[in-house]
C-alpha cells in the first residue's frame, strides 16, 4: 500500500510540472504574438502555482504595461523587487 501511494505522488507530481510548463510555454507564445491581454492572464497562472522566476515577474509586468493596467503593474513591480531581493 505504501508503494501504491508513493507511485501516485511520484506521478501526480510529474503531471504537475508537465501543467506548469505547458502554461508558461503558452504565456509566452502569447507575449511574442503581443497577444498581452492573454500573456498577462497566463502569467497569473503560473505566479499561482507558485513558480518563481523574475523572468516571470518582468514579462508580466510589461504586459500590464502595454495593456494599460497601471494598478496590476504595480503589484508586477513590486513583486519583481521582493523577488530580486
């Protein structure tokens, strides 16, 4: 029984990190169509799920910029200096 729920865990994990990637490949599809509006809400969901990367933090930040959301572009900003720091 021990084995079956490691095996579960193993897998569950693996699939996981196969959804987050496939988000952030979509995210970025999306910022070099200049599709922002798309880019920037793909980019939430990876933030979501917990993936650091300033790299992250700077795409969306330049998103909310060129979409004109001034108020998430702060968050962006502020988000990218905590994680720089």
């Amino acid at each position: 029984m021990k084995y079956l729920i490691l095996l579960f865990t193993m897998i569950s994990t693996t699939f996981l990190g196969l959804s987050q990637n496939a988000r952030l490949k979509y995210a970025d599809r999306m910022y070099e169509q200049k599709a922002y509006y798309y880019a920037s809400e793909a980019y939430e969901d990876v933030i979501a799920r917990k993936v650091d990367s300033a790299t992250v933090a700077v795409k969306i930040a330049d998103c909310y910029d060129k979409i004109g959301n001034r108020k998430k572009l702060r968050y962006g900003i502020i988000s990218l200096i905590v994680k720089t720091c």
